[in-house]
C-alpha cells in the first residue's frame, strides 16, 4: 500500500530529472546564497544596526534567504513541473501502474523540499564563512521552523497547480504568488525591520511567521509558539485545500 | 517475452469481464450499457467510430474512471477497488499520454520495470521495437513513431497477463505498422491477452480474434471479422460495365440484393452469392455483355460501415 504513495525507483527518477534543469538549479539552490552574497557585500549591511536590535543587516537576512529557497522551490517550481506532468497524461499514465499517480506527487514534494533544504544550508554556509554570521543558537527550533515553512510553501504549491489548468497557467499564478511570498518572508524589509502595525499583518501570513520564527532560533530562543502555530494552521489549510481541489488529470 | 504454458484450458473464467457498463460526462452517456468478455489468450478488437466510447471503455477496464454503473472484472478482480493487483497484470498504452520530456528511453524502461515484481527483460524488446540506438535519447526528442512504440514497450515491460492498446499504430509507418502488428502476433502466440482499440480496419481485420463493434455507446455487433462481414448486408460486392443499359426495376428485383450504385457507365452491386447467380442470368437472358466483371467479397469496412450506419452504399437502397 505505502509503495502506491512513496517509491524509491519514482524519486530516483525525479532527483535524476531536477538535476537537468538548469533553471531549478540556479532559482532554487544557488541564487538565495548569491542574494545573500551581494547583500553581505554592501558595507552597510555589516554594520550593526540599532533599528535590528543591534543586529547586522547580513545576520536578519540569513533567514530570509533561507526561506527565498523555499519559497522559490514551492511556489515557483513544483507547481510548474506537476502542472505540466497532469498536462501532458504523464500522471495518467504513471496512473495505470501499479504505483499510482500519487507516487510522482510524493517525489516531487521530496525533490523541491530536499533542493529547499540543500538551499538553506548552502544560505547558512555562506552566511557563516563570508560574513561570519553565527549559526542558528537554536538549532532544533530553527529546523522545525524550516521545516513547517516548506511544508507549508509545498502544500500551496501543490493548491496552485490543482488550481491551474495548463503549467503557463501555473507559471504566472506562481509568478503572481512569489511576489508577496517574498515580500512576507522579508525579501524586501526583514519582518524584525518592518513599522510594527506591518510586522502585525506579515506575522499572520505563513511566511511571515516562518521567518519571525526562523529569526527567534537564529538569536537562540525557541520560536515563539504563535508563529509556529500560524505556519503549521496554514500549512493544515493549503494541504486540505490542495487536497481537495487537486485533479490527475 | 517470457514463454508460458498455454493458458487457454486454465479455466471458463475471462481475463476481461465486462457487464452492462455504463458512464456519463455531464448527463450524456458516453458509455450506455456495454457488455463483453475476453477470453484468455486471444485478440480482442473494440472498433468504432470517434467518440463511440471506445476509450471511455477501455479506462474503465484500466481502473482510470468508475463507472456509473455495470461491472467489470479483470482476472476476477475489480480495476478500482483491486487497482494495484490489476496493474500488475495489466499492461496499457493510453491513447494520448507523455514521460517527462528529459527522461530518456533507458529510464523510463528502467522506472517501469520497477513498478512490477517480476518485469520482462526490456532489451530484447527494444531490440524488437526498433528502440535499441535510442535508449540514451531523451523522450522529449523522440518522434512520434518512436514515442509510440517506447509506449508499446511500457505496456509489455511488467510482464502483464493482458494489455490494452489504445490506438496502437496511430503515428506509425506503414512499415513500423506492420512490424507492431507482427509483434502483436507474438505477444498473442506467447500467451498474452490483447485488448485491441483501433480504427484501422485491416489492422482489426489481421489481429482481431473476435470484433466487438461500438456505436454511440453500444455494442452494435460481437463476432469474428469474417462474423461480422458475412452478417452484413453487402457481403458480396459485383461490379461491371453492361454493354446496354439494364432495366432498374429488374435488377432492383434481384434476390439478396443490399445495395446499387451507379458510377459512370459502371454498375456496383452488394448482396450475396444469391445475387452474383441472379445478375449472371439477368445478363444471359437480356444479351447483355458485362465488361470488366469483378466479383469481390466485402471487406470489414463495408461491415463497419454497414453496422455503425454511418455512410456507404447500403444507403442507396430505395425502400
């Protein structure tokens, strides 16, 4: 029964698969350490800022592109990728083994979340050997936040290709998601430099709270209970949703 | 291919059990009560014109779609609520479907065979599809033809009890044509039961045991191709050029007769060997030459065409 939802043999495929495109490789695992590196590069972001709480710039926006990686995984290349594979029958046709479908949904939610994770550490290694920035103080917090984040971004990946017909379709809801996704997780202005009724707002949306919360356990506290919870209830919410309206075919 | 015993005395059960099936999109009936059973190791052909419901029948066979109502078991197993354990005697190539395009032939060989316990050796059958210089190539830089038979190949690589094939050579040469059909022939002398959609008649004609023809959702006739074309109208064809011109009413009168057409100075007629004897002795008897006389058995797309009542001579009849 657990080999119709999980194979080895499909993920082996699909890892084969992600390792061929080129775009997914520089958008998901080396552009949030690139952001990272330009932005550690500007001499004011190295400076301790008393607006951060003595933070340097480079150190809040170690977390932020963390979870750029995730967020570009989940909104921009998973719904694309299972858009086109329900397009194009290959779901359909992996339907009729005695697999199923659900097998390739499975991979690919392995795939863009393990190429997330591979993206944050490479984000924490630059942060740390270029900019000297301190690694995680809470390491299990931060991991469980990391890890709440991207099955939250996954889940609204998963709804945004159940709600899109044809993977162009996919690509510009997912363009049209990525904008406020990124500006949530801080892109822009990190949530902790944000006027406070802002902040308040951001710390509702799923990647809001993930980067509230990744920036607790990077200073070494547990992250706060709200913000977990408000990534875990967005996270129940997008599956079910996706759940309900995804198609295979 | 994997030789097996003869599996033809293993018992009176069908390997496809299909009863009074039933399926609707959007209030019209696609599927409207069809009813048939495949019995192991031989060739069934589901023939019909588009949209006759053909597919829809097919994937319900293949567990893609419920049924709205009707039965269907395949080696005594229903497609979905036993999906798994039909998959993995049932081998299938959808009518329309892709492989991630940067996957190569290899791979997707390999990942299908992966899917079965026990898979079929795909070399040998790459070899046999003509697939053997491009396992290295990528699906998405397949050409058509190829894509086909790499979805032939799909179909065969779990070692399945049966297969179904949805418009097997659709895309294909005619030369590749012919190569699946030969393989068809084998798969069937290895044991293997074939579900057969087409529309190709002399496809249906050459590898079909038996023939179920579909009409708007119905089975219009079941038997064996030459079945089908005996049981129409027109199973004879005669054709000539009459010296003179022959008095209608008496060749309207001839026994058997299914069909006339005039075309030219030529005549065609359909009936029986009935109707051949008659015209000959109309000839005799009215001293009229007939040039170019050809006397030729119907072919199934008269019978098809006869059946599904879409076009054709029978038409022509007058009442």
């Amino acid at each position: 029964m657990i080999a119709s939802v999980f194979h080895p043999a499909v993920l082996r495929a699909e890892i084969r698969l992600f390792r061929r495109e080129p775009g997914h490789l520089f958008w998901i695992m080396l552009f949030p350490a690139l952001l990272l590196g330009i932005l550690g590069s500007i001499p004011s972001f190295r400076e301790a800022d008393p607006s951060l709480g003595g933070l340097r710039a480079v150190d809040v926006y170690v977390p932020v592109t963390v979870l750029l990686g995730v967020i570009v995984a989940g909104v921009q290349g998973m719904p694309q990728t299972l858009t086109g594979y329900r397009e194009h029958g290959i779901l359909r046709r992996m339907a009729t083994t005695p697999v199923r479908a659900a097998a390739l949904l499975s991979a690919q939610m392995l795939v863009f979340g393990g190429a997330a994770l591979v993206s944050a550490l490479l984000a924490l290694a630059v942060g740390r050997l270029a900019f000297d920035v301190r690694l995680p103080g809470q390491p299990v917090g931060y991991l469980l936040a990391l890890l709440l984040a991207a099955l939250a971004c996954l889940a609204l990946g998963a709804l945004l290709s159940a709600l899109s017909r044809t993977t162009k379709v996919a690509t510009a809801v997912g363009s049209a998601a990525l904008f406020p996704a990124m500006f949530c997780a801080g892109v822009w202005l990190p949530v902790q430099a944000m006027p406070d009724l802002l902040a308040c707002v951001v710390g509702w949306t799923p990647f809001g709270a993930a980067a509230e919360a990744l920036g607790d356990a990077a200073a070494g506290d547990w992250p706060g209970w709200t913000h977990l919870a408000v990534t875990a209830a967005w996270t129940v919410l997008l599956t079910a949703a996706a759940a309900r309206w995804f198609r295979w075919e | 291919m994997r030789a097996r015993p003869a599996r033809r005395d293993a018992g009176a059960m069908p390997v496809i059990e299909v009863t009074d099936l039933r399926k609707s999109y959007g209030g019209r009936p696609a599927v409207d009560g069809v009813s048939f059973a495949v019995e192991e190791g031989e060739v069934f052909g589901i023939l019909g014109p588009n949209g006759a419901g053909k597919t829809t029948t097919v994937e319900c066979v293949e567990g893609l779609r419920v049924p709205d109502a009707g039965r269907i078991r395949v080696t005594g197993l229903d497609p979905v609520a036993d999906h798994e354990r039909v998959a993995r005697v049932l081998g299938v190539q959808l009518q329309q479907s892709e492989l991630q395009p940067k996957l190569t032939v290899r791979e997707a060989l390999e990942l299908y065979a992966a899917f079965h316990p026990r898979p079929a050796d795909w070399r040998p059958l790459t070899e046999r599809l003509g697939l053997s210089q491009q396992l290295n190539t990528r699906f998405g830089k397949l050409s058509g033809g190829q894509k086909q038979r790499l979805f032939i190949a799909l179909a065969l690589v779990g070692d399945p009890r049966v297969v179904v094939l949805d418009e097997l050579t659709t895309g294909l040469d005619p030369r590749a044509r012919r190569d699946t059909w030969q393989l068809i022939e084998d798969i069937r002398a290895s044991g293997v039961t074939v579900l057969l959609v087409t529309h190709f008649m002399e496809e249906a004609q050459r590898l079909c045991d038996r023939i179920a023809v579909i009409d708007r959702g119905r089975v219009a006739a079941l038997d064996t191709p030459a079945g089908l074309i005996r049981r129409s109208a027109g199973a004879t064809v005669i054709s000539f050029t009459p010296s003179a011109p022959l008095d209608e009413r008496e060749v309207n009168a001839l026994p058997g007769l299914a069909s006339v057409e005039h075309q030219g100075g030529r005549v065609t007629l359909s009936g029986t060997d009935e109707t051949v004897n008659a015209v000959i002795t109309l000839l005799a008897r009215t001293h009229v030459t007939a040039h170019q006389l050809r006397v030729t058995d119907a072919t199934l797309d008269d019978a098809f065409l006869d059946l599904t009542g879409t076009s054709g001579p029978t038409e022509e009849v007058s009442a």
